[in-house]
C-alpha cells in the first residue's frame, strides 16, 4: 500500500503542481486544504502518512499547525514546503517535529528526495 499524503497550500497551482509529483511516484493523495481549519478537519477524515505544509496560510501560521497536528497525529510525518528559506525558520520547522523542508521553488527530483528521506 503506498502511503498517503495530504496537501496544505492556499495556491491552487502549488497543490496542483504537488499532487502531480506525487502521484507519479506512487504516494496516495488523499485530499487537499487551503487553509489550518480545512487541513484539521482532513485530517480527522483521512489520517494521513504524510502531510506537505505550507507557511503562509490565510488563517494560521504554518509553524503553529505543525505543532497542532503533531499534537493529534504524532504519528503523522510533516514536510514543510515553504519560499521563507530563512535558516531559523527552517530549523524551526524541524525543531517543532517536521521531518523534512521543502524550498519553493522547488524541482521535482527536490520534492522526491524530500519524501524519500521519510522512508529511510
């Protein structure tokens, strides 16, 4: 079974462009949300593998969602992808319990590595 994935991003393109990389290296993509209450009530509903995480999102900083779904599902492995490459902010990222940071923009093979790194 591949593992499932939900996206959280508020651009409709980035999820698009996510959920294509994704998919054709086999991952599940359960559902998308634009926003911290939407990726919450996912979820609840999906209780995913792996959750790709936006910063900068209309209603919640990005940081304090990780720390909110790890909270719920501390099982669950979070990759942020975010364009605040800032190191502090990446580090963190990680400190708060992400597994993995994505810079946007990013290349496909960027992306894949960043998922790869999960199972290893």
């Amino acid at each position: 079974m591949s593992a499932t994935v939900v996206i959280v991003d508020d651009a409709v393109f980035m999820r698009n462009i996510l959920r294509a990389i994704i998919k054709d290296k086999g991952y599940t993509v359960v559902a998308e949300a634009a926003s911290g209450i939407e990726a919450m009530r996912t979820l609840h509903d999906h209780n995913p593998d792996i959750v790709i995480l936006d910063i900068i999102l209309p209603d919640v900083n990005g940081l304090d969602l990780l720390d909110s779904i790890l909270k719920v599902r501390p099982q669950t492995k979070v990759v942020i992808c975010s364009s605040i490459g800032q190191e502090q902010i990446i580090k963190k990222a990680l400190d708060h319990g992400a597994k993995a940071f994505i810079q946007k923009p990013f290349t496909p093979e960027k992306v894949l590595a960043a998922l790869g790194s999960l199972e290893a």
